[in-house]
C-alpha cells in the first residue's frame, strides 16, 4: 500500500521537538474521534510498535482519558526485544529481519495478550534504507481485535525519505487505518446488537 500525502510539513530545519508537537497538533481531531470511540464501547487497546518508536503510545496517551481504554504499549526496536518481550518467532525473526507481516501479526497478537486489551496495534519496518530492506523503505503493521487479526498491510515510502518523516507517516497512516476499523466495528454493533452483547 503506498501511503497518501500528509498535511504533516517537515523539512530538515524543523527534525526537532517542534515537528513532533505539530505532529499532535495535525492529528487532533482523529486522536479525538479514537479516543471517544473506544470510551464509547468500552473496550480497550495496547501497542506494540518498533519503527514508529514510540509515536503510536504517545499519540494515544494524548487522548481524553486515555487511561480508561489505552492499558499500555511495548517498543521493541531490536530483533531480540521482539523475540525475547513479543514472542514472536525466532525462525520468522531472524529471517526478515524483525520485518514481515508475520511479525507483524504476532507482535500484534502478543501485545494484545499481554495486556489483555480487546484491541491492538503493531507496527515494524525500517525509517531508514538499509541493505536489510534492499535499500527500500516499508512497513508492515497489524490490527487485531479480540485475538484476531483484522488488517495486515504494508506502507511502502520513497527511499529519501526523511527518518523522522517515515515515522511520523507510518503513525498516521496507521490510526487512519485504526479509525475506519473502529466505524466498521460501530457499525456492526448497531446492526447486530443482541451478537454484540453476548459477545461482551
């Protein structure tokens, strides 16, 4: 999947705190909307992330009472840490260097049972071309939702590339995606009420 253009604007000038609180500012309203919709059906959500660094926790700790439905997140940036805190397996890992939808998937799948969260996100790739990647710059990132995956997608980005503007892209593609899960789930309750409360 070759990710759409960004409001976000970042020219080399500007790779410092600034850029990552006009970042926030961009994503407010769809931090917003996410946050509301899990208060709304009280469910909660953890992440697992690896190229995004951290982005996608902090996006979420910047909801409106993100404590009632953000229970936490794991960065694991190495291929150890995924296999050593993620259990993902170490055969895929070694492999693809920590990146392929498989990982993906297990890191999604493992985090949301870590947490034992009704949702989850996870995301590894590379926000700088490396011999690794073929000199290429991708991602791969996993939703799952009541320990099943639901969307498994890659991003794929220029080569030149900015680090900081890879990451900041694969985070907002990846709440985009996060959203449009969330009103397909809306959606499904209100036309399945009676499936939805026994489920719960």
């Amino acid at each position: 999947m070759i990710l759409k253009p960004t409001k976000i604007d970042l020219t080399k000038e500007q790779l410092s705190a600034k850029s990552f609180i006009n970042f926030i500012v961009e994503l407010q309203n769809l931090l917003e909307y996410i946050g509301t919709e899990l208060s709304s059906i009280n469910e909660t959500i953890s992440i697992a992330e690896s190229v995004t660094a951290g982005f996608l926790q902090f996006s979420f700790s910047q909801m409106n009472d993100a404590s009632r439905f953000f229970k936490g997140g794991i960065t694991a940036y190495s291929v150890y840490e995924k296999i050593n805190l993620l259990n993902v397996e170490e055969k895929e890992a070694s492999g693809s260097d920590g990146v392929s939808p498989e990982i993906a998937e297990s890191m999604a799948l493992n985090v949301a049972n870590l947490f034992k969260s009704d949702w989850s996100i996870a995301v590894t790739g590379y926000a700088n071309p490396i011999k690794k990647s073929r000199n290429k710059l991708f991602a791969y990132f996993s939703i799952t939702h009541n320990g099943k995956v639901i969307l498994t997608e890659k991003l794929d980005l220029h080569s030149r590339t900015m680090s900081l503007k890879a990451q900041l892209y694969y985070s907002e593609f990846v709440l985009g995606c996060f959203k449009l899960e969330l009103d397909k789930y809306k959606v499904y309750c209100e036309e399945n009420p009676d499936q939805t409360r026994i489920s719960s």
